[in-house]
C-alpha cells in the first residue's frame, strides 16, 4: 500500500484552499529536489528527485513548498496505527509505502478495503493498493492506477498485463540496464520474458542475468520482513559549497539538537557517534566514535561530532555535513556493539 501523492497531501490538509492546483513540495535552494509533486503538478512532467530548477522551467506557475519532516512524519504514523490494527506482518519502505503480508488473513481484499476506507475518513488521506502473491506483483500493481488505485494480480494476470511496458517498470531496473537492454533489442516486459535466459547471464552475469528474467516473469521469494533501523541521521546540503569550519560547527550543532530530539521521542539512544562529509568532487568522508554510554542528548552527541570534525578539517569545500547516531541500546537493556555504517530508513508507509 502506497500513500497518494503523500507530502503534498498533507499539506494540503494545512492549506486547502490549494486543492486542484499544481503543487510541489521541494527545496528552495540551487540543489534542491522535488520530494513530492500533486497530480496536477505532475501533467507539466514534474516528478519525485527532480531538481527543483527543472520543475519550477517545466511548472513555473507552481505552488512551492518547503519539505516539513517532522510533520510528514507525524501523518505517517498515524497512517500506521491503523495498519497495526490489522496486526499482521509489516515491511516499512518509506515514510509512504509499506508491505504487508495477508497470508493469515481471511478476507485479505475486505481487510484492504477497510483500511484505505479508515485511512480516507480519519486521517483525510488517500491510498493506492496492490496485491499479489509476492513483494513485486504487488508493488507494481499499486503503481498501476494511481491516486486510489486498488488491484489485485495473479503472477500470470502481471506478465500478461505488463507486457508491453519498459523494463524500467521493475523495480530494480535502473536507466543503466535498461539502457543494456535495450541495444540488445529489448524495450519491454514481453520482450524480456522471451529473451534468452543464457544471453541474458552472458550480457549481465550469472546471478543478474537470471534475477531479470524472473523480474520479467514477476517471480520473487523476499519475505515481508520488518525492518529495524540501525541508526539515524540528519543531513543539510549547502546552497555554496562551505570552507569555514566555524560553519560546519554551528551546522552539526543544530542537527545534532535535532537528532537528539528525534531519538528522544522514539525513546532511542546510540553510542556510536558519526559524521559525513560531502566534497565538491563528491567524494564521501565518515568518521564515527563509539562512547561508553548510550546517548540521545543533543549536546554530547554536538560535541562528539565537532570533535571529529576538528579532528578531520577538510582540505576541500564541503558540500554536505551530516550526524548520526548508531548502536542503539536495546530499550531496557545494554547498547548494541559498534557496527558497520547503516543506513537509517526514513520511517513508515503505507500498508
């Protein structure tokens, strides 16, 4: 299940008088992306991760408005609460989109139908549905007939139905394999399900070569598994490059507070405390420490990472900075041990 245009639907929740018009939720600086854009926004060819300069040439008449985390992430728990009622397994993806697995469930299209009804008249917010027999037939069937799409596939129904769209309707088939697929003569789904398997695993390889064929054929075994984030974090890409350390500081001072309040509120705490450095030739730096105890106070974690920062002056412009916080203690218990770097997920979905 996959919320509706879903950072634009809430604020128009906060400003209705900004319904049926073209509205953009997006950044305002020079590299600023489009997080969400309405329905209305997107008939000029505004989408998701466009820059936000391209948007406002393609859709210069526009409402733009600045992203509001906190909030959106506020919605989407309530979102989320009532997902639970159905106490069923649940794979977060996103702050909009989730998996749910309805094997246990009776009457899992009543149940689904129920839910987006409760969705619509409590929380004023739209969903779209897809249900399968696995992960993929139903990630692309709730892509299908948007806003409030609700469609339910056999594998066999998605291979037929599907046939003559891009492979790039597949998850995990980025512009670069399609770009492959294509000067072997392969521009859509049908096309790749009759491809030769071997000529696949000889352009791709073994393993990638035989995962697109069964993309194609929409076979997949990924369980619905719930996912625990390992850390989270706080970013700010600068508008101009950065040289002044002073600035960097002040920066990780104000993300730090944040996280600190974040992980306060989730009743979290880490100890291993990292930071992340963006140059202007994009090359990515991290330094972490793990502390003896765990944290979510925004002024240790501030000083931890102004140390590092001090400790790792860079020698060119910056054009990101970013804190996390790691290892988190297991609540009532003792602080996991120091691990690789994660990737924390954004938060919740919908079902």
């Amino acid at each position: 299940m996959d919320m509706d245009a879903f950072y634009v639907a809430v604020e128009l929740l906060r400003r209705p008088e900004l319904r049926g018009k073209p509205v953009i939720v997006a950044g305002r600086g020079p590299r600023a992306v489009v997080t969400t854009a309405s329905y209305e926004a997107r008939r000029f060819g505004v989408g998701s991760a466009m820059p936000a300069s391209r948007a406002r040439r393609l859709c210069p008449d526009g409402v733009y408005l600045p992203p509001d985390m906190a909030h959106y992430r506020e919605k989407s728990a309530e979102v989320m609460a009532l997902v639970d009622e159905l106490d069923v397994p649940r794979e977060r993806v996103s702050l909009d989109e989730a998996y749910l697995d309805l094997s246990g469930v009776r009457y899992p299209v009543r149940e689904m139908s129920d839910l987006v009804r409760r969705i619509r008249e409590e929380l004023h917010l739209d969903a779209s549905v897809g249900i399968g027999p696995n992960k993929l037939v139903a990630k692309v069937a709730s892509d299908a007939e948007k806003p409030r799409g609700f469609v339910l596939l056999s594998r066999e129904q998605a291979v037929e139905r599907f046939a003559l769209e891009p492979p790039r309707l597949i998850p995990g088939i980025g512009p670069k394999t399609a770009d492959r697929l294509s000067a072997l003569g392969v521009k859509t789904l049908g096309e790749l399900q009759h491809f030769p398997v071997e000529r696949l695993v000889e352009a791709f390889g073994e393993r990638h070569g035989r995962e697109l064929h069964d993309r194609a054929h929409f076979r997949s075994d990924s369980p619905v598994a719930e996912r625990t984030a390992k850390s989270r974090s706080v970013e700010t890409t600068f508008d101009v490059d950065v040289r002044d350390v002073g600035e960097m500081e002040a920066v990780l001072r104000r993300q730090a507070a944040e996280l600190g309040r974040a992980l306060a509120t989730r009743g979290r705490a880490g100890r291993t405390i990292a930071i992340k450095l963006r140059l202007d030739d994009f090359q990515t730096l991290t330094r972490a420490r793990t502390i003896p105890e765990p944290t979510n106070d925004g002024a240790t974690i501030a000083a931890v990472a102004v140390e590092l920062l001090r400790a790792n002056r860079p020698e060119r412009p910056v054009r990101l900075v970013g804190v996390r916080v790691g290892s988190f203690a297991e609540p009532g218990g003792e602080g996991e041990p120091a691990g690789r770097e994660q990737t924390a997920l954004p938060g919740v979905a919908a079902a």
